[in-house]
C-alpha cells in the first residue's frame, strides 16, 4: 500500500494484468510512442503518460502503436476480442468516438446478442474525457450518456485512484466490452492503493458518505467535489449521503432508490452535457421508484446545454462546481 | 512558374508573420499565460504561404491542429488570432474555441481542428458549394502525415475524385503524428503513389522550399481551375517544435532537433535566393522583417491587456435561435 496517483493505478492495473494474462495487448496512438523514430522509444507512454514503461517490458508484439485510425484500431481491437485476445485500446479522447462510432456502437457492442450468444468480445476501450483543462470543444466531452445508451456496453467511470485500479483490473477480465472513462484533470490526484491486484465489481454504488438528509448521486470527478461540497454543509447542519455509482451501465439504481427512501431527496451531479444525461436517467428512475417518499423535488446539477468553452473563465463557469453543488443541495432542502 | 516582385514581398511576409507568431506564442506559452494547448507551425511555413498566396476570396482551406499557419495565410487577423489564443474577448472565435479551433470563415478558413483528418470531408463539401453556385473557387485540405492514415481522409479523396471536385489535397508531411513517424506509419511509404492509386495525380516538394511549394501548387491551382479535379502534393519538411507545447521531442535524434533550425529553414533559403540576384533586396526584406515584428509585438500586448469573455456568453451561439 502506497501513495499512488490516478495515472500509475491505471499503469499497475495494466501491467499487472498483462504479466498475468498473455493474451491482454494494448493497442493505441503513441501509447509507446516513437514508432519507426530514431530517437527515444516509449518517449509518451501514453498521452497522459498512463502506459509509459509497458512496452519496455513486454515488447511491441503486445504493446501496439497504431497509425492514426481510431476506425481500423478500435475496430482491430474489437475483432482480436472475439477472436480470443484481451484487447485494452486506447481512443485518446472520448471526442474521437465520433470517428470510429460504427465499431463501438454498431460492432463490439452488438455482436454477443446478434450472433445469438456465439461471440464474447472481452475488449476495454480506455478513454480521456471531461472539461477543466482548456482543451476546447473537441477534446473536453463526457459522452458517457451516449455509450450507456448502448446495450452490449459496459460504461465505468472511476472517481479516484484506488477505484481507477480495482475497475480497470475488474475491466480487463470482464468478458464484454468495456469503455472505461478516465478523467483527464484526476491523473495526478493521489491516494492510498494497494500494491496487490484486487477487482471493484461493475454495477455496485460506493457510499462516499453517509447521511440522513439527501442524497447526492455523482459521477466521476463530480464525486470528490460533490464530498467537499456535502462536507462543508454538514457544518451547516444538512447531512448527506454522497453515493458514486462507478458504472453507468450496469447501474446500481437499487442503491440509489434505497438511499433516497431513506433520505427524501435526491441531487444528482454529473459533468455531461444536460440532456438525456446520467442525470437525467437517474431521476426518473428515481421518480418512477420512489416518488412517494421525496420530500421535495429532485435536483439536477449540470453544465449548461452548449460546446465546452475555451476561454478559462468561461470554462470555470461551464464545469459544475462545489459551489454549484452546494446551491442544488441547499434547493432540495429549501434553505438558502 | 510565375511569381512577381509584388507576390514573392506577399510570400514573405507570410512566411515571416507565420514565423515570428510562432516563435512569440511559444516564448509567451512558457510563461503560463496562454491556456490549453498550442501545436506551432514554426519550420512548416513555405506551405501555408505558397499554398494559400496563389487563392482567392472564393477558395477555402480546412486545417488541422497545427492550424495558425493556415490561418495567418489565408487572411484571418493576426490580432484578433491572438486575442482567441489568449481566451480574450474580440478574439477571433469570441474565445470559445483556442488555438485548436481557429477560423474564420469570411476569409474562406474553415477551421483548424481538433480531430485529426476532420478537415478533408469538409473541403469536399465547400467544393461542392463552389460547383453548385459556380463561385469558381477551390478548395485546399491541408492535413498532416498523421490524418493522411485516417479513413475521413482517404474516402474524401476517392468522393473528390469521382465527382471531380476542384479539391487541392496537400499532405502536410512534417516526419511525425504525435510521437510517431510518418516513414513507419504511411504503408507503402509513397504517398503520391496511394493518391494515384485514387486516380488523383500528385507530386512530392521539398517544404522547406517555397519556390517549389509555389510551383506544384500553382500547376495543381491551374488543372483544378481547369475542372480536371482533385490534385494531391506531399510536403515533405520538419516542425521545429514538439507536437504540442511542452512536448520534448525525445523521439527524434538529437542531432536532428540541432541541425535542422540550420539547414531547414524556408525563410533563410527564400531570402538567399532572392537576394542573389536582382529579384528582391535585403532591405526590402528587412523591412517587412521590422513590420512583422511590431505587429506580432502589439497583438501580444493587447491580447495580455483584454478582458475575459463575460461570462453570459458561455451560452450564446449554441444555436441561431433555440
């Protein structure tokens, strides 16, 4: 157990599969990098930085730089998992999903149940997402909600180190597909993780705090803001629950409703554009679940329906915030 | 190849407004004041001021990433370029969209672009204008090595061959996508070959080298004009920078980042050439030298000195109306 940042828990839980499983390849752009160069090699590891030193130890044969075609890599992977691998591609930026949809959505996704239970595709898709570090409209996206409205998909989003390790661990032995959502302002965040591989299974909520007044469903980096947020207001005597679902799909919506029939109220924090969102789904599965137990109405807190902005300020006003958060909650309580 | 005093002055101070924009954004980057992400141009200059000197009003050009050369060629302000760099309000894209999304469309720049090998299907589609509404213009993607595997890429070429668009594809060829190089991840290693395979003839230059640059590309300008269709020309040069700021270009050879500020450089071979002769004199050269400077100078000082966007239009222009 030690100080371990999000990037190095991914790097671990990687390298630890690949030594354990022979059939587990990587497969992205410059996740060496300096393929064909005559300088260094393994010069990026990754755009992040996240697969640095995996192709020094395991060699080119299982570590793949690609040409810049998410289309025929994404695809590639998907067809070396039904075919037996354990493929992990990397689409550098979530955005890039617009390039290569047909394979994710229409391919992997679709084989098991179109091929009548014949195919096991056991393929990660690792990708960055989310605002907060100026990258713009085409490098900022979540488009989780677009991947969780996919059958055949499974959608993860770890909102720390120690969850970064055991679900990507739990991703590369599960045997669908998997796109894996890793956010790119959370790479240096640190915490405690053990040195020992350990799995987080799909589809099980983590209760980040316990508390009788609300309940605050977040999702990815709106967990550590939305704990802040939930900290700071028990000083003002509103106790809540902060509860981080980790995957999308499957969902633990029997811990979410659980929670809100002991709580009342629901807020729900998520980073992705408003419309037909996380947000979104989680409220009316909690509307048609549990109606009859809130107290007031439930609360979405997200960013505006617009592109993520370039400019700082502009950026900061789109993220939603502690600040944001803490308003949604104080609403659902009815104080100011 | 025909080329007068007026237009060589013309290429120049593009070549030079390209070059001392880069050099500035890169110093001024270091500082931590521009936000984001910069991918510079500096070293690529000949292509961008080659190309887009020999187009009009009614011609576009999609870009790439690397797209403040493009932009500066095709006209878009250098100041308002530099406000959008900076994230200022009256940047050229109200500083929504940085430096990887510059553009301005009443000049004909359809945008750099944050996805690579986005730009060609575009400019397929912008010929398409031009043929439908017979503006008689032309289009140019330019796209880097990188996009030139992406399958946007290639359809777009086969689409423009079979419709005949008037589609200038002009593969910008700097050795590396991201950490990469083109001499591995092209297949077949001749690109011009792989545009003849889409039956669109096409020529290798030496991008270091306007007067080459200016030559193919005004010999593919006049049979597009002609309505022969699309043309193809691989650029061959190096960006003296990383892929991204803050990218230390660990994998090229050492001595290749040392030598080739020395030998590769566009500006340096232009004013020899033309000053060897009677075709321009130093001081003319000298004096656009001196412009450049004090423009890039004070598009710096008044981007620093801008105020942020306000913060009411993070939600304007998602629509027309809504």
């Amino acid at each position: 157990m030690s100080q371990k940042s999000f990037r190095e828990a991914l790097n671990e839980a990687m390298r630890d599969e690949m030594r354990r499983d022979p059939t587990v390849i990587l497969l992205g752009e410059d996740i060496a990098g300096g393929m064909g160069s005559g300088g260094e090699q393994d010069a990026w590891g990754g755009v992040l930085g996240a697969t640095k030193g995996l192709m020094p130890e395991f060699g080119r044969e299982r570590v793949y730089d690609t040409p810049i075609s998410e289309s025929a890599f994404i695809g590639a992977a998907a067809g070396a998992a039904a075919t037996g691998l354990r493929p992990v591609a990397q689409l550098m930026f979530v955005d890039f999903f617009g390039v290569c949809g047909d394979q994710i959505i229409n391919q992997m996704a679709k084989f098991r149940y179109m091929f009548g239970g014949k195919a096991t595709t056991p393929v990660v898709i690792r990708t960055l997402f989310g605002a907060g570090t100026r990258a713009a409209s085409q490098h900022s996206q979540c488009l989780y909600p677009i991947m969780t409205h996919i059958p055949g998909l499974k959608v993860v989003i770890p909102s720390s180190p120690y969850e970064a390790k055991g679900l990507m661990t739990q991703a590369i032995r599960d045997d669908d597909p998997v796109i894996f959502f890793e956010h790119k302002a959370m790479f240096d965040d640190k915490e405690e993780v053990p040195d020992e591989p350990y799995t987080i299974p799909f589809g099980v909520a983590r209760t980040v705090r316990e508390g009788k007044d609300v309940t605050v469903v977040a999702i990815g980096r709106m967990v550590g803001f939305a704990k802040t947020a939930a900290d700071a207001l028990a000083k003002d005597g509103i106790d809540c629950t902060v509860l981080d679902p980790r995957t999308t799909s499957p969902l633990d919506s029997d811990a979410i409703v659980a929670s809100v029939r002991k709580t009342g109220r629901l807020v729900v924090v998520d980073e992705a554009s408003p419309r037909c969102g996380m947000a979104s789904d989680i409220s009316a599965i909690v509307a048609e679940q549990a109606f009859d137990a809130l107290k007031a109405p439930i609360k979405r807190v997200m960013p505006p329906h617009s592109p993520v902005p370039f400019a700082p300020n502009l950026e900061d006003a789109y993220i939603p915030g502690v600040d944001a958060i803490s308003a949604g909650i104080r609403a659902v309580m009815g104080v100011k | 190849m025909k080329i007068d005093k007026e237009q060589l002055l013309a290429g120049y101070r593009i070549m030079r407004t390209i070059r001392d924009f880069e050099e500035r954004v890169h110093k001024e980057f270091m500082t931590g004041q521009i936000p984001g992400f910069v991918h510079l141009y500096a070293g690529e200059e000949a292509s961008a001021a080659a190309v887009c000197l020999q187009l009009g009003d009614a011609d576009t050009v999609a870009s790439t990433h690397r797209g403040h050369g493009h932009a500066i060629a095709k006209g878009c302000d250098v100041k308002a370029m530099m406000l959008e760099i900076y994230g200022r309000e009256g940047g050229l894209c109200a500083g929504k969209g940085g430096s990887m999304h510059i553009a301005d469309l009443d000049v004909g720049m359809l945008g750099a672009n944050g996805i690579v090998g986005g730009g060609p299907p575009l400019v397929c589609g912008a010929a398409i204008t031009a043929k439908t509404l017979k503006t008689g213009g032309l289009s140019v993607a330019f796209f880097g090595d990188g996009a030139f595997n992406q399958g946007t890429t290639l359809e777009s070429m086969n689409f423009a061959r079979v419709y005949d668009l008037p589609v200038l594809f002009v593969l910008e060829d700097n050795g590396y996508a991201e950490s990469t190089s083109s001499s591995w991840s092209i297949g077949g290693h001749n690109p011009v070959r792989r545009a003849e395979g889409f039956g669109i003839p096409g020529e290798r230059v030496d991008g270091h080298d306007f007067f080459a640059v200016y030559r193919a590309a005004e010999d593919a300008i006049a049979a597009i004009r002609k309505g022969e269709g699309p043309r193809f020309i691989h650029i061959q040069f190096t960006r003296y920078y990383g892929h991204f700021e803050g990218d230390a270009s660990t994998y090229k050879p050492a001595n290749q980042v040392k030598d080739e500020r020395r030998y590769l450089d566009a500006l340096k071979f232009f004013r020899a050439r033309t000053t060897a002769g009677t075709m321009l004199k130093n001081e003319d050269l000298d004096a656009i030298d001196a412009e450049v400077e004090a423009l890039i100078d004070t598009a710096v000082r008044e981007a620093k000195a801008a105020p942020a966007p306000d913060v009411s239009t993070l939600t304007t222009d998602v629509y027309l109306s809504y």
